[in-house]
C-alpha cells in the first residue's frame, strides 16, 4: 500500500473512532411523557414525568396529587439523575420528597424510574405517553 492509502485508512479510522465517541457521549434519555404506576410495598401510585431538556417535572395521581420539578443533576450511559426542587403546590408526599433526587434508566420501550421518601424505595416501568401536558 501506498503512504497516501494508509493515510486515508489511518484518517477514516479515527473517523470511525470519533462518532462512535460521540454516539455513546450522546446517549441519552429524549425528552418526552411516560406514564405508570410507582409502587413501594403494599402502597402504589400513578404518575406522569415529563422530561425537556434538563427539567423533568413529575405529576404524582391520587392520593398523592402533587407535582414535583427536577433538574438534571448528571446523565451517561442510559441513565439520569435528576435533583428534585421544592413543590410548587405542596402536597406532603412532593414535600417529602424535597430534598432528594430521583434516578432514571432507559429501558427497551419504558423508563424505570426510582427515589427514596421517609426510608422506603419507590420505583416503577413508566411507558410512552401520546399527548404531551395541557394537548389533551
């Protein structure tokens, strides 16, 4: 082989090796609302997140009904972890849950979501939601 060849082989290699780099730098969890059921023990509640960007904003169902925002706090592999915020509408669940963080792992078609409140670890499969807050 010439020099020439071996230089563009050398060249298209590290090209390779770059946006591979950059594939896995990048991957993270899109933006979009899923929708399920966290559970702790016998205890269960329906809840929506929202992720745009790096704010999520989780909106907890009866007998919760609460909201709580988040702020990402760092995010590889798959997998984010987010800062809650203090609840804007109160609620003693969200309350409780401030200060604290929440961890999510992207699964095939669903989000794993999980957080500790007063000692007990809450988690759950949360799957794609079709209308986005205020669309419906």
């Amino acid at each position: 082989m010439s020099h020439g060849t071996l230089t563009k082989i050398r060249g298209l290699g590290l090209c390779t090796i770059l946006f591979a780099a950059c594939g896995v730098a990048d991957a993270r969890i899109p933006d979009g609302q899923w929708s399920g059921v966290l559970r702790a023990g016998d205890d269960a509640t329906r809840v929506v997140a929202m992720r745009r960007g790096e704010k999520l904003q989780l909106r907890f169902r009866e007998p919760h009904n609460c909201q709580l925002p988040a702020e990402l706090l760092d995010e590889k592999d798959g997998e984010a972890q987010f800062r809650f915020n203090p609840p804007p509408n109160g609620g003693g669940f969200c309350a409780g849950l401030y200060p604290g963080d929440v961890l999510i792992r992207e699964g095939e078609s669903s989000l794993r979501l999980a957080f500790e409140r007063s000692g007990r670890a809450w988690s759950g499969d949360l799957s794609p939601s079709p209308a986005p807050w205020g669309k419906r």
